[in-house]
C-alpha cells in the first residue's frame, strides 16, 4: 500500500472514530440532557401522541392525561389546578412545560433513557406508549392549608420537613389554572397565557422558588447571628452599644430601630435581645464586627448563591460578593442588595431544626415506570452542616423566645413551643413593604419548618409588618398540619 493511500486510510479511520464518539456520548451520554432541553421541539411534539404519566399526591392524580378525539389524541388535566398549579405547571400544546411538566417531561413523556428497554418492549409487544409517574412529596392537608391561610395576600408559603428536605407545601398567588393553558386550541391558548402575562399581578410567576426576589429584612438576622455564635467570639450574651440612631460609615445615611429609640432600654443591648426584638442598629454593629466575608460564607452555608432544583431551578439567592462597611451594616438586617426566595430561608429555618444540618430540599418522591418498576426513589441529601449542633440549640432557644416574648409574638399556638422569625424589608422610596415569617414547629422535636412572604405590605403599604401579617398565616398553617 502506497504512501499517500496510507494517509487516506488513516484519515477515514479518525473520521470513523470520530463519528462513533460523538455518536455515542449524543446516544447515551447526553440523552437526557437533549430531551429535557426547552429547545428540542422533537421531544416535546413527540410527547403530545403519548399518554403522560400522572404527577400524584399522596397517590391521587393532580395532573393526568386524557384521550380526546382530536390530533393530540391525549389532553392534560389538572385537579384543582390554581391549587397546585406551582408544583405541576403546565403542558401547553405550543410553547414550553413549567413545573415538574417541563423539568421531568422526558419521565412524564417516557423519553428518559431510563426507560428506553420498557419503550423496546412496548414496541414488540404492540402496547401503547406510556410515560412514568411522578409522586411529588406535597401533602394535601398542608398545601390546603396555606393556601386558605394565604389569602387574598399576593406572596407565597412554602413548608418543609426538616429532617428529610421533603417541601410539604408550596404556594404562591395570584395563580392561575393550568388548564386554561392546555387545550388544544392554539389561538386560545395564546390568548390566555399573553393574559396571564398582561397581569399586574404575574400570575406565573411562582414567588415560592423565583420571579424579582424581595430583600429578606429580619429573617436574614438569622444567618448574622448564626455567623457570629460559629465564630466563637461572640455569645447570646454578647453587648453592643445602644443607642436610638446610627450613622453608616462613611455617610450621612442614620439607621433607626423600627420602634424607634433604644433597643429595649439600658446603655447596651445583648445579641439576644436583639434577636428578639428584631432590633436594626445593634445587628448593623454586628455585621460591622464580622465583617461581609464571614456573613457571606454562613449565607453560603444555608445555601445562598446557589441555585437549588427541586427538580425546578430556584432563583439564586443573593448575599452580595463585595460590601463596603455602610452596605455591610445593611446587609446585617437583610437590606441593601439581599436577596431571597421563601425556599432559602425555609431553608434557613430547616437547617436550624435540623441540628445545623441543611438538608437539599425536593418536591419529588419517587419516579414510577409503567411497569411499576421504580425509576427513581426519593433518599434524603444533605446540603451542608451550616452550624454546629450546639449553636443550633441556642438559635432555637432564642428564636422560640422571639415567639414567647418577641417581635414574632402572632405565632404562637398554644400547647406547641414555636421557633420563629419575623422580617419587615424595605423596598425604597414610598414602595410597599416586604413582610416574612420564618420558623418550625414543635421546636423540641422538629416537624415542620415553614416560610411565609407577603409582598405590597399586605395591602397596608408602609405600615404592614411581619408580625402583623405573615406570622399569623404561618401559624393557621402550623396549626393545621400539627392537629392533622
């Protein structure tokens, strides 16, 4: 064989090569990637002729696939849709899936790689194609609950299980209906959605997990106390001076206690009093004392600047990468450039509860061939110990005195010690205020930990605060799945 064929031979060879490879890694390696990618319009038409696996609750299905007598030959129906419209989303027969419609539609439509030898099978053996079931952990007595708690409130709740991550409500209104967003008529349906999307009140939005994150306010007090009890250098007994106003550094800008005046009186104030009476210039002190970068990396620990998939994406919450001392002071009671989702401060208060460990919080729990063979079984993962055991015991003790005898009075149930937080965030100008609850219950032995965001100050403007609006939701909620 001459030189130059050699070269040619070798040439086609790594082509070959090449090719198989590529092959391959698209085949099996990023299967799953391409059919869950909003962009693979294959996947998604294909789906349309298959009938979709249920999503269940408590093994009654909240979304399902009918047969009508059209070119869809399947059409999804949502069980009181407004009710779990931010756990299913929607199937719309043009544009994309939301919820876990869209982030487990290669499940749902029987396209997971996982379940290509049960579509083999099917095929031999003349079955129709089917998609897997998905069971979501919501319970029915829990988001009920927060959604009649809620209110005519524009906000969110969102309730999860400490010790497993497991979300047991999640709620965010206005809503709307999935259903209106899955027929099969295509004007109809564009009618609607562009509707929904001309809503001042962003209906699609799901304020639990996303949309423009609202400044935490007080319940961000909590990662700064926790930063500074896990440096070692500070206790709940620890002084600051206390004085009625506060100059930021390096400005003319004066901070005030919301109650105006002192913090409970005296010359000093403790970090638990301060906690308890959710008090502004003490906790500015302390930021100032640690310093961003240790607030930051606690933040980090509770799971900010991460985003979390539940399996949806969250939107990131936000402690800012560079502060200078008056943002510091700012950041220390959840203003300035803060930033939070209920599902990150529920998983602050989780972490709290759960001895210091985070635990990675999931909406699924499990995944179920056609067949019934299992595809995917939830375990409970760890996020990360954000705080040691024992500054979590003295945080619970601190925040069940917030509820006792604190600024989060209005949500204490009687016969049943509460841990709680609650947080009143500026949002400039003459702008509504931000009002939040965040804690669990029981808090000797955790069951439940709950977030509550109430945004437009509840309707009341700039005099609506958390104790006033969001600890009560928190408590009808917590009274309900405790007494189930």
């Amino acid at each position: 064989m001459n030189r130059e064929l050699k070269r040619v031979s070798i040439v086609v060879m790594l082509m070959f090569v090449t090719l198989l490879c590529s092959t391959t890694v698209i085949q099996v390696f990023q299967a799953d990637n391409l059919s869950t990618d909003a962009h693979n319009t294959r996947t998604l038409y294909d789906s349309y002729s298959v009938e979709r696996g249920p999503i269940l609750m408590a093994g009654t299905p909240i979304a399902q696939s009918m047969p009508v007598g059209d070119d869809y030959r399947f059409q999804r129906q949502y069980a009181n849709g407004p009710l779990y419209a931010p756990i299913t989303g929607y199937f719309p027969v043009n544009g994309e899936p939301t919820g876990i419609e869209g982030s487990l539609n290669d499940y749902l439509s029987g396209t997971s790689s996982s379940q290509f030898l049960g579509s083999l099978e099917r095929l031999f053996t003349g079955q129709e194609p089917k998609g897997a079931s998905v069971e979501v952990s919501i319970d029915p007595v829990a988001q009920q609950a927060a959604w009649d708690a809620l209110g005519d409130y524009t906000g969110a709740v969102i309730v999860t299980e400490p010790k497993t991550g497991r979300i047991r409500a999640m709620v965010s209104k206005p809503g709307f209906d999935p259903n209106a967003l899955a027929v099969h008529d295509t004007q109809l349906v564009n009618d609607t959605y562009d509707g929904l999307l001309a809503d001042p009140g962003n209906p699609l939005i799901d304020r639990a997990i996303g949309g423009n994150l609202n400044p935490p306010g007080s319940v961000f007090k909590l990662v700064v106390v926790a930063a500074a009890l896990e440096s070692g250098r500070y206790t709940p007994d620890s002084e600051f001076p206390n004085p009625g106003t506060f100059q930021l550094p390096g400005t003319n800008t004066v901070i005030r206690n919301t109650e105006g005046g002192s913090c409970g009186g005296g010359e000093t104030v403790t970090i638990a009093t301060a906690l308890r009476l959710s008090c502004n210039i003490p906790m500015a002190q302390l930021g100032l004392a640690l310093g961003s970068d240790a607030i930051r990396a606690q933040a980090e620990k509770f799971g900010f600047n991460v985003t979390h998939k539940i399996p949806m994406s969250s939107e990131t919450s936000v402690y800012p990468r560079v502060l200078d001392n008056a943002q510091t002071a700012l950041s220390a009671f959840g203003q300035y450039e803060v930033r939070a989702t209920p599902l990150q401060m529920a998983m602050v208060s989780a972490g709290i509860a759960n001895g210091g460990m985070v635990l990675a919080p999931t909406l699924v729990e499990g995944i179920t061939a056609p067949d019934l063979m299992p595809l995917q079984t939830f375990e409970p993962k760890d996020f990360r110990q954000a705080i040691t055991p024992e500054t979590a015991a003295t945080m619970t003790a601190m925040m069940v005195n917030g509820v006792d005898n604190g600024a989060a009075s209005n949500a204490r149930i009687d016969g049943v010690k509460v841990a709680g937080k609650t947080g009143t965030a500026e949002n400039g100008g003459n702008d509504p205020y931000t009002l939040w609850f965040t804690g669990f219950a029981p808090a000797d032995n955790p069951e439940y930990a709950i977030t509550v965001l109430v945004e437009d100050g509840g309707g009341m403007g700039q005099t609506g605060y958390g104790n006033l609006i969001a600890a009560p939701v928190a408590k009808q909620v917590l009274e309900a799945v405790l007494n189930k």
